[in-house]
C-alpha cells in the first residue's frame, strides 16, 4: 500500500503537469482499496465537498475522481 508521501507526491505530479493558467480539471487514478483512495484524497491539497468521487474499478480496485 502506497504511504501518505506516495499519495502526496502522486498529487502533487499531477498538479505540476499542468500550466498554472489553466482552469482545475478532472483527474482520475487507481487505487488498491478504500484506505488507499481516502489517503489519496486527504493528501494535500485535500479535496472539499463535490470535489472528488470514488467509483469501481477493475478487478476489484477502484477508481478515483478528484477536481484540482
């Protein structure tokens, strides 16, 4: 399971890779199980209300949906 540094880290690639002019946008990853994707979303930034989503993915993992 990846470690709150992990999901921080992933976020924050994300964030980079997008010029700073654009609007926030959709992001979609896959993560491993629920504790995995609660981590994922309470990573700075933190997602508020209406901001993210989680949904199923394949074989069994799941699918998160976060606006940043």
């Amino acid at each position: 399971m990846a470690s709150q540094q992990d999901d921080a880290a992933q976020k924050q690639a994300l964030i980079a890779a997008k010029p700073q002019a654009l609007a926030r946008v959709w992001h979609v990853v896959n993560k491993s199980n629920g504790a995995a994707a609660v981590a994922f979303l309470n990573a700075g930034p933190a997602q508020q209300a209406g901001e993210a989503f989680v949904g199923p993915g394949p074989n069994g993992t799941l699918d998160v949906y976060a606006f940043f």
